[in-house]
C-alpha cells in the first residue's frame, strides 16, 4: 500500500528548567475531505503523532507589588461578574464578583449600573483589589465583603468614583470585613475625584506605610468638577501602622489645588504607632467634620512638633480622645476658600498625659490669605477636658496655643484644665493675637476638677464644674451624647 506521509513544523518552547511549556502544530492547509483520507490511511501504516493540545495565552492582571522570589504570584483568573436576582433590600442589581484569591477588578465600564447596585466581593485572600469607573448617577453603589476579604501584600487601588460605598460590614458577626496586614506600602491608593463616597468598616494593621493614600491635586477654577465632595472614613481600625489618611492640596500665593468640600472621619480607632507623627494629613479642606475617634499611644520615639490630625482649611474636631501620645491632638492650619469667612470648632475633645505640647493649636499663614481668593477663619475651643500635658516639661503645655488667624478672631471658653506645667495658661497667645478667654477653670490635679478617673473623665455630683459653663448655641450635648442642660457642665463631660 502506498505511504502518504505529511510534513508537519512543530515549534517547541522551553522555560528555564529545559522543561516543555507549549506545542503548537502548524500545518498545512487541508479540504476536510482530504483530512480524512490521509488519516484513514496514516493509521493503517505510519506511527501516530502524540496528541499534545496547545494552551491558550490567558491574559495575566499585574498585581501592584511585585511578588517575592520565595512566592511567585500565581496568574489571575479573569473575572466574570455574575448577575444575580434582584435582592429583597432596594438593590436593582446584584453583582457576586471574586475568587476569593488573585486580582479582583471591578470596573464600572464593564457593569451595569442602573439604580442602587449592590456588589459582594467572594471572602478570601486577595494579592489586589482595584475599583474605578463607577457613577451611581442613578443609585448609590456598594460594595461590601461576602465573607473576610484580606490584603496581606498587594493594594486596594479606588479611581473615579461617584456615589460608591466600600463597606465591610455584609457578614453577620465581622466587624471590619476588609482586613489589611503587614503590608510594606501603602495598602489603599485613591487617584482621581472622589464625590459622595465612603470607605467604612475596615481594619489596618502592621502597616509599614500609609494606611490610605489621597494624593487628589487638581486645580479649582469654581467649577463643580474641579474639587471633590462627601467624602466619608468612618469605624476603621489602625494598629500599628503609618498615617492613616495621607492627602495633598494646597493654597498658595492664589493657586488653590486638591480642595475637598465635605470631608467626615469618624470612629477611628488609630493606636500604637511610636513613630507615625501625624495620622490625618490634608491641605486644602473645607468644612471637615472629625468626631468620635480614638488615639492612644503614638509617637513614643517621634519628637517633632506634630499635629495627630493636621488639617488646612476650616470645619469641626469635636468628641474625640486623644491619650498616651506626643503631639497637638490638632493642628488647625486656617483659611475659607472664597470671600466669606468661616469657622473652625474645637469642642468635647478629651485630651490628656502627652509627652510634650498643648492639647489644641490653631494658625493662620499669609500665603494661604489672597484677597478676592481667600480669606480668614474665626476660631472658638470649648468645653475640652485636658490635663497633664507635655510632661517632658521642655515645651510650655497650654490647653490651645494661639497663633495670628491673618484678620480672624479666637475665642476660648467653658474650658476644663488640670495639671498643666507652670506657668500654666488655658489660651497661650503665641502671637499678636490676644484669644478671647474667659469662663475657663483650671485645677492641680483630675480629683480636684471633680473627675472620677483618668479613664472616662466623669465628674461627681459635688464637682466645682458642675454647671458652671456659659450657655452656647453651638453646643447640644456633651462627649458622651447627653443632652447639656440649659446651663452647661465646664468641660467636655455633663
């Protein structure tokens, strides 16, 4: 029987340990009906080739860390979303995206947001998360955990996001659904605007970096699209790591860069970082509202002039408590984008045994004051409770130092101060701007202003603070939300 015989070009690749990776076979061009002529007659008479199918070239996600030697990163697997029913809440859409391993994207341009969307993310260890491109211009979008979501090395990167909720509290008995640890860099990086957005329900820990990195710098020309707005950080934990929020913005000599309308942080709880410095650093903010956090025992081995939240711009820093710690619990740097002034608050804030500085500082800089740009902020700091501050007794540890506000005003009052090195002094006037103070009351030690422990700052029935304040239509309740009575308690505990 005649023998047909085919030539075949096989092209073989090998990696670096000489060992096979991929076999492709190129042929040529056959009629189907020629095929199967030849192979009836190859298997009667000529050997048969091995059947080795080629893989396919799966397209590999980079993840934001390269990977160590020790533990190459493994290819991702593409990312499908699955479109689940509607859910019984209020959601039009639910999307279950994620593995539970590998790099997650969730890109706006490639779902369907029609309405309130709700986005679960598979529990499991990720190398990274990233999130851009979504505008809930017809419904808010969240996106919270179905299960422990972790990032150990990679990062969460968040880009151009419009009424976007990331939230880790969509598993009954989880706390803080999204978890970052031991990461050498920065674990979140935010590009881009951010309008109307929250990030909640979060846990940082053993961060040898920044916790969350904001570096938005886009120029304001007035318009709506040139600055970002709402933006929320809300019961997050940090143990031991870098800044909590790293931002940028500035105002200079007219040119005003990076402004955030509207920025809330709240229930933070930051502890135990002996070098971090600063945790909230932002340069042009209007109308910040920081509230009810919680930091203890930081910059133990940091010795510059720190501000725990060093904020530029104006807005409240009230009901929070700051403790075992170096550092101004704020540095209120102030200016009002625009021509008509506003203010800066400082109220219901315990702040007590620092190592060095006073509880409270505000100032202004001429650079950031440009008529018909910007202008001035008036100050008032009320109903605080600090005592033994700067310790160390090299600094002089007033309740607030006041510096010049460039044409503002400052007023103190209603002030609660104990152990305060000599010579002691609620305002401190650290410029020519004499502070406004009165109705403050200063004591040798915590039992005599009548408080109860170092702990919770209660005052007892016979404490001489005890209705001693001047009532102020700026404040309603006290640290621990109850109401003031029409005479208020000095202090920031009723």
């Amino acid at each position: 029987m005649m023998k047909i015989c085919i030539n075949f070009t096989t092209i073989v690749a090998f990696n670096r340990e000489n060992k096979l990776q991929k076999v492709i076979f190129m042929g040529k061009r056959l009629m189907i009906h020629y095929i199967v002529c030849v192979l009836v007659i190859c298997s009667a008479s000529c050997r048969k080739a091995k059947n080795i199918r080629a893989e396919k070239d799966e397209p590999v996600k980079t993840p934001t860390e390269e990977p160590k030697p020790s533990e190459p990163a493994k290819p991702a697997e593409p990312e499908v979303p699955q479109v689940e029913s509607p859910s019984t809440g209020s959601f039009s859409r639910t999307y279950q995206l994620g593995t539970g391993s590998g790099n997650l994207s969730i890109n706006g341009n490639t779902l369907t947001i029609d309405g309130n969307v709700l986005i679960k993310v598979k529990g499991g260890t990720y190398q990274s998360i990233t999130i851009s491109n979504i505008n809930g211009i017809k419904g808010t979008v969240t996106i919270q955990n179905d299960g422990l979501v972790k990032l150990t090395s990679g990062q969460m990167r968040l880009t151009n996001l419009n009424n976007v909720i990331i939230t880790g509290n969509g598993t009954s008995g989880l706390s803080k659904g999204f978890q970052f640890s031991d990461n050498s860099y920065r674990s979140v990086e935010v590009d881009g605007v951010l309008n109307n957005f929250t990030f909640q329900y979060a846990s940082f820990k053993n961060i040898r970096d920044n916790a969350i990195t904001y570096k938005y710098d886009a120029a304001y020309n007035g318009s709506e699209t040139s600055y970002s707005k709402n933006v929320k950080f809300l019961n997050i934990d940090c143990d031991n790591t870098g800044q909590f929020l790293s931002g940028a913005g500035s105002v200079e000599k007219g040119a005003i860069e990076g402004y955030i309308k509207n920025l809330e942080i709240a229930y933070l709880n930051f502890k135990n970082s002996a070098d971090v410095g600063t945790i909230v650093w932002l340069g042009n903010v209007e109308d910040y509202n920081i509230h009810h956090n919680t930091v203890n025992n930081i910059n133990t081995t940091n010795n510059n002039h720190n501000g725990i939240f060093l904020l530029n711009g104006n807005g409240k820093f009230h009901h929070n408590k700051v403790s075992n710690h170096q550092g101004n619990a704020i540095r209120a740097f102030c200016f009002t984008v625009g021509t008509t002034p506003k203010q800066v608050l400082i109220y219901n804030n315990i702040v007590f045994n620092s190592r060095k500085y006073s509880a409270f500082e505000v100032q202004a800089f001429e650079e950031n004051i440009v008529s018909g740009k910007t202008t001035y902020v008036n100050a008032e700091v009320f109903n605080n409770t600090c005592g033994s501050l700067n310790l160390s007794n090299d600094w002089q540890g007033n309740l607030v130092d006041v510096y010049s506000l460039i044409g503002g005003k400052c007023k103190v009052y209603n002030n609660l101060a104990y152990n305060l090195p000599a010579p002691y002094v609620i305002a401190g006037q650290v410029s020519s701007l004499i502070p406004n103070a009165y109705n403050n009351l200063y004591f040798k030690t915590w039992s005599e202003a009548g408080i109860l422990d170092e702990v919770n700052f209660r005052l007892s029935s016979n404490s001489p603070a005890k209705g001693k304040g001047v009532a102020t239509p700026l404040l309603t309740d006290d640290f621990y939300g109850n109401a003031r009575s029409t005479t208020p308690t000095v202090g920031a505990v009723e």
